[in-house]
C-alpha cells in the first residue's frame, strides 16, 4: 500500500509516498509504535454527469449513489494508479505496472488487462485523446524501449503507433487539439536533463528537442504540465529551485525556447495547472511543504492573457484546499485537498470563484471496499477502518473491526482528533526533521533525474 507515512513518536517524520465538518489531523494514540497511514489524493476525472472520480495514494475512488466507492491498488496490479481515464461512455482505463486495466464506472468488481500490450510491461501514463473521443493514448515501456500505443475502441485494444529509439526515456505524455492533434512527451530524451519530442501527424513520428536549452538545467528539476489550444500551442512547465520554491516557464514556440512566467511564493511546489473556460485563462495552484495552518499555505494564480501576467494570489483558508489537483469543469473549478490529515475540509471540493468551497469528496463520503474485493483488498480494507472508521459490515451484519483481522491495520493505532499540546521546542525539532527529510527526497529525485524510476 502506497500511503502518506507519519510516523509516530517525539519525532514526526513525513515520507512523500510517490510526490464539511471541521477538519482535523491525526493523532497518535500510542506512541513509538509504527506508521500512520494517510490517505491523499492525486488526481480527479468525471463521469458523464460530472461527479468527480478520484485518484488517490490508496487506489481510485468513484461515486456510488450518494457515496464514493474505493478500489484499492491491488486490482490494478498493485501499483498505486497515478494516471487515469474516464470515458464519455463510462469506461475507465488505468495505467498500471503490468499493462492498462480497464472496467465499467458501475461495475467495481471487474477490472481486465486491455489487448495489445505484452503482459508484464510498464504503463506510465493513459490519456485521452481530445479530438476523438473513443482514442486513448498509452506510454509504454521501461529502461531504454518505449513505445506510444493508440486504442481506437476506448481502451479494450491497444496497438503501437511509435517506438522510440533505444536510449530515449520520456516520462510524460500530453495531447492537445490546436486545431489538429499534437502529442508531447517529455523527460530526459536520449540524456539531457529535459527534452521534448513533438509529433504531428497523430504519433506516426516525432520531432525531438534534445535538449531544451532555458530548461536543461541538470541541478533543476522541469516537468511538462500542460498545452494550450492556441496555433502553436503555449506549452507551460513547472521548475523546481534550489531555495525550495518552484516556477512556471511557457513555451511559445514548442521548446525552441522558454521563459519564467511566475515565480510562486517561497517554499511553495506546485499543486495544480487547469486552462480556464478559454486559452486566454490559465490556472496554476501551489501548497507549501508543511501545513501550518495559516491561508498562506496554498495559493491559486490565474492569468487572463494565456499565462503572461497573474492576478495577485487568492490564499487558501484555514480548511483548504492545500492543492493536490486542479481542473476547470463545466464552468467550476475543482481541486484535490489533502482531508483530514492535511487540515483540508475535503479530497474534493468545487468552487465558482476561487475563494469559498464546497466539499464533494471527504471522509464522511468514503464507503468501505465493495464485498466482490475485499479478499484482494485486505490491507486497504484494515487500514480504511482502523484508521478512518470506515469499516465494512461483518459476516454477522454488525460493523467489522479490522483492526483486530490483520497485522496491516496495527501501525501506530491512529486516530482522527485533536493533537495534545506539545512544547515549542519539541514542535520545532518535528518540523525542522520533516522538513530535512523532504528536503533530502527532493534532492535525490532531481539526482535521479535522469534514470528511470519504476
């Protein structure tokens, strides 16, 4: 189980696991006894009546009547799903480590290895495709052999429609529509510290920046988020800096050359990139490392002029959202928050301007795991109801105590609630250790830049 760890003791360390009520955090009941685990989000999609379907550290999550349904990892293969989609006919396709999983919105029970990709091989990432809305897009691949595959029947088939050339390693994957279909990948290319490859004739071939002069910076980390519908599309990239605080560099020429458009408030990452109703609005959403309680531990930027100047930052409130996500919807925004654990009033929430939220996905709306899983889902399962009290109903039909049926719920026995008072130096020392420990991850994912991690 990929979970946000918290571990228990006079020393709080936190552990990135990849990277309406009153919100409130975790506190250890007993102390020096393992690790909590903290259920965060990562990423949402909607359904054909515009409920959210979420990715989470744990699984994916989808709405159910008044309820949102779990699935965990472990019927996807066992990899935590960072990349997912749903299709307008309610299919949902799922990147995963042994090929795309593919189900029904209303059928959690059932999940197949789609057709057309070798068993056993890497998924990193599946998109759809926005100018044919049966067309699916799938990076594949591992070490040095990658490969684009396309599915035409929304994700039941795939075919290869490009393999790169040995040595090129791209991590991500971007589709836009500006008027005709453009594909980015991105990632190290064939060595640099950040390369682009361009392709225009819908994959058949690709034109690669190796590498991208103003964003090759091999002490830097750059990730591609996003591409605008404008001809040639404004592509946007976030950067990491040294002083812990990231940036966002645009792209007028498709990576010929880029330049810094926003420097986000110090020790903010990003948590978030949507374009608006039009291309002239772009959305960007930060959090800071730490949750402090304070509005200035999130921010949200928006531009009304394609991402060359912003407005002044609209702060969070106490509740959130500290972003995880952001997507502009059917003339709303949502975002992924961190819930309870993270002081968030939710993992989902919708909002018409900006500033004032209303929850859609918090742990009040989380169900246990469907029966039809549950024998595959047995540490989610454990940890949903030792942690949560979301527990499914025993063979008696009372409510199942988890806890006391599996090892994996054991941890550090948390629950939600106030934590007790502590003293300012101790409360100092956790946080100069969590922010160490982070600190420490970053550098040696940026180190790593250049390699595959699987």
């Amino acid at each position: 189980m990929a979970r946000l760890l918290m571990v228990c003791g006079c020393v709080a360390v936190l552990l990135a696991a990849s990277s309406p009520s009153h919100a409130l955090p975790i506190q250890c009941v007993r102390p020096n006894s393992g690790p909590c685990m903290a259920a965060d989000t990562f990423d949402l999609q909607f359904d054909s009546v515009n409920r959210p379907v979420v990715t989470m550290n744990f699984g994916v999550v989808f709405p159910e009547g008044a309820a949102h349904v779990p699935v965990c990892e472990e019927a996807f293969g066992g990899r935590t799903p960072q990349s997912i989609v749903v299709t307008p006919s309610g299919f949902m396709a799922v990147a995963a480590r042994t090929g795309v999983y593919r189900g029904r919105l209303n059928d959690a029970c059932t999940w197949t290895l789609a057709k057309g990709i070798a068993d056993n091989t890497f998924v990193h990432q599946v998109i759809a495709d926005p100018s044919a809305p049966n067309r699916l897009w799938a990076l594949v691949g591992a070490g040095n052999d990658r490969g684009l595959y396309v599915s035409e029947d929304q994700g039941e088939t795939f075919a290869l429609r490009y393999a790169f050339p040995s040595g090129q390693v791209w991590w991500r994957l971007v589709a836009v529509a500006s008027p005709q279909l453009r594909l980015y990948v991105a990632g190290p290319g064939a060595g640099a510290a950040f390369s682009l490859g361009v392709s225009a004739d819908e994959g058949f071939s690709f034109v690669v920046r190796d590498a991208v002069g103003e964003l090759s910076d091999p002490l830097r980390t750059t990730i591609l988020l996003g591409a605008s519908t404008q001809t040639p599309p404004r592509l946007f990239f976030a950067r990491d800096t040294p002083a812990v605080g990231d940036e966002i560099w645009m792209s007028t020429d498709e990576g010929l050359s880029a330049a810094r458009v926003l420097q986000l408030p110090p020790g903010h990452l990003v948590g978030g990139f949507s374009l608006g109703a039009t291309p002239q609005t772009v959305y960007v959403a930060s959090r800071t490392l730490l949750v402090s309680g304070r509005a200035e531990d999130a921010a949200l930027f928006v531009s009304s002029d394609q991402g060359l100047t912003w407005a002044p930052p609209v702060n969070g409130g106490a509740l959130g959202p500290r972003f995880r996500c952001l997507k502009w919807h059917q003339g709303a925004l949502y975002a992924c928050g961190g819930g309870v654990d993270a002081n968030d009033a939710f993992y989902v929430g919708r909002s018409l301007d900006g500033q004032t939220w209303e929850p859609l996905v918090t742990t009040q709306t989380l169900g246990p795991v469907p029966a039809c899983l549950r024998d595959r889902c047995l540490d989610t399962t454990a940890w949903l109801c030792g942690t949560y009290g979301i527990c499914a109903p025993s063979s008696d039909g009372g409510v199942g105590d988890a806890s006391t049926e599996t090892p994996a719920a054991q941890g550090c026995r948390c629950r939600v609630g106030r934590p007790q008072a502590s003293h300012g130096w101790m409360g100092m020392g956790v946080w100069a250790a969590v922010l160490g420990a982070l600190l420490r991850r970053r550098r040696r994912n940026r180190d790593q830049a250049r390699k595959l991690s699987v």
